[in-house]
C-alpha cells in the first residue's frame, strides 16, 4: 500500500507524534510529513507513506495557508506563547493605521529571518535544540513571498493588542517571524498566540482524519496517482513506454516544463520526469521492472 494521508494536527502534538500514531494506523515505519508544525499550531500535515514518501519533498515545497493571532506588547524567546517572554511593553497607543502599514511592508517577495527555534540547522544542529540548551541564535535572514496578508480583526486589550491574520506564502516562511518584525517595528514587541495552517499545496483541512480518528482506523488514504495528478502537470503513458521507464529508459521529450507525473491509462503512477537534453529523462520510476 502506498499513498497519503492529511491529517488535521491538534494543539500540544508534534509532527512527530502524529507520524508516529500513522506507522501503528497504516501498520508500516515508511511515514514521513511534507513541513513540520510547532506543537502549539494545529491543522494541515501531509503524511506520505511508503512510496508517497518520495513524493513528499515537492509538496513541501508547495505555497501553504495559515490563520494566525499575533500579540502586540510582549516577545518571547520562542515568538509564540509557549517561550519564556523575554520584554514587555504597553501597545495601547499603537493604532490600527499603524499596525496595517507595518503589515503592508511584509507582502509580496522580501528577505525574512526566520525564528531562532525554527528547524534549520546550525553546525548540524537543530536550531530550536540550541536554544532549548541555552544558547542565543540569530538566524541568517532568507528570500521569502507571502502572495497574502489578510487582516482578519484588531482586538485593543488594555496594554496588548490582538491581531488574527491569514497568510498565503511560500515555503520557508515563518508566522512567527511576522509577529516578531511587527512587534519589533512598532517597538512593543510581538509574539503568536495562535496558529492553524489550513493548506499545504493542494491539500486542505477538508476530509483530513483526526487525530481520534486515525487511533481508530477512521480515515481515507489517497493513491499516488491522484496525489500526482494535483501536484504536478501530467503525461499519458502508454503500455509500451511504461516498459520503457520500468527500466529506467528515457522517452520522446514532452511539451511540459519541469517535472511532471507520467499515469497510465489505468491510473498507476509510473515516474516522474524532466525534460533532459531532447529528452523525457525519468528522476523517479515506480512502476517495477517487467
């Protein structure tokens, strides 16, 4: 059995965790996730099992969609409320105006830093295990796009603000770092009080299992070909040619740029190509050797 499978992560879970409820659920080790969520951030994960796992790295790659709260007036060391808060400061005086330009400046393509307690590693090392240990991080900054920026509501709560989001941005971007920034410009400090993603590519929280309902063997898988079919542009691939890139062999060049999905007829994903020299070059075959 090879496929996917979306789940809808719940608050105080890692991708981890989830991961490891699926491999007992789908009774295979071969699980792993297009894009961890924080513990505290509930909502889409991607889990690819077997040989959708190899499929997993380009639907990371694929622009996500979160809602967000941001919390003007206090920073912390992790830019969430689970970290320690590190200052405060009182945000009554900061106006709506001035929390929509800040926010104005963040749309569209710009080098972003992303949180120190972020995945990426330094020396080797997980940067969120360096903190964790003690140490102070400060991340290289990096080229990101976030094509939407929505403010959904401002809440002004004595010395603090709310702020609910949604953003629509590409990978690597962090929401925690949006609240930073907007907390750091306007010198109050920022931090994220919530944060559920609701797409990851081509996916959605819609049909995704619970985290109940994968315990309980409620929930529905979904075939690589279907899978490929979303996430990249497809080729047609007849009986003949299927023999062909079983064996690892290349084919007559395809009109489609990048990679794209060859299906058959009968809907059986059987590789990825690229256009390589004149020719449709397989990176990726599944369909076993006759």
């Amino acid at each position: 059995m090879h496929g996917f499978l979306v789940v809808d992560k719940e608050p105080g879970m890692t991708s981890h965790d989830v991961v490891a409820i699926a491999r007992r659920a789908l009774g295979t080790r071969k699980v792993g996730h297009a894009g961890t969520l924080d513990p505290m951030a509930t909502g889409v994960l991607v889990l690819g099992f077997n040989n959708g796992t190899r499929l997993l790295q380009y639907i990371t790659d694929g622009d996500k969609s979160y809602q967000a709260t941001v919390v003007l007036g206090a920073s912390t060391v992790t830019d969430d409320f689970e970290g320690e808060v590190i200052s405060t400061a009182d945000a009554s005086s900061i106006t709506d105006v001035q929390i929509n330009a800040v926010l104005d400046t963040m749309r569209g393509t710009f080098m972003q830093r992303p949180s120190s307690v972020s995945a990426v590693k330094v020396d080797g090392e997980r940067a969120y295990d360096r903190v964790r240990a003690g140490e102070t991080v400060v991340l290289a900054s990096r080229e990101v796009t976030i094509s939407q920026l929505d403010v959904l509501g401002i809440r002004h709560l004595e010395q603090r603000i709310e702020i609910d989001i949604e953003v629509t941005c590409s990978a690597g971007t962090y929401i925690r770092s949006i609240a930073r920034d907007c907390g750091d410009e306007l010198k109050v400090g920022g931090h994220l009080s919530a944060l559920r993603r609701t797409r990851v590519a081509g996916f959605t929280t819609s049909g995704a299992a619970s985290i109940a309902g994968l315990k309980n063997g409620e929930f529905t898988t979904l075939d690589l070909a279907d899978v490929a079919r979303v996430t990249f542009p497809v080729r047609e691939i007849a009986l003949d040619e299927k023999l062909e890139l079983s064996f690892g062999r290349t084919l007559a060049q395809n009109p489609s740029e990048g990679i794209y999905a060859g299906i058959s007829s009968s809907n059986e994903l059987i590789a990825l190509l690229s256009n390589v020299e004149g020719k449709a070059k397989p990176i990726a075959v599944f369909a076993p050797a006759q």
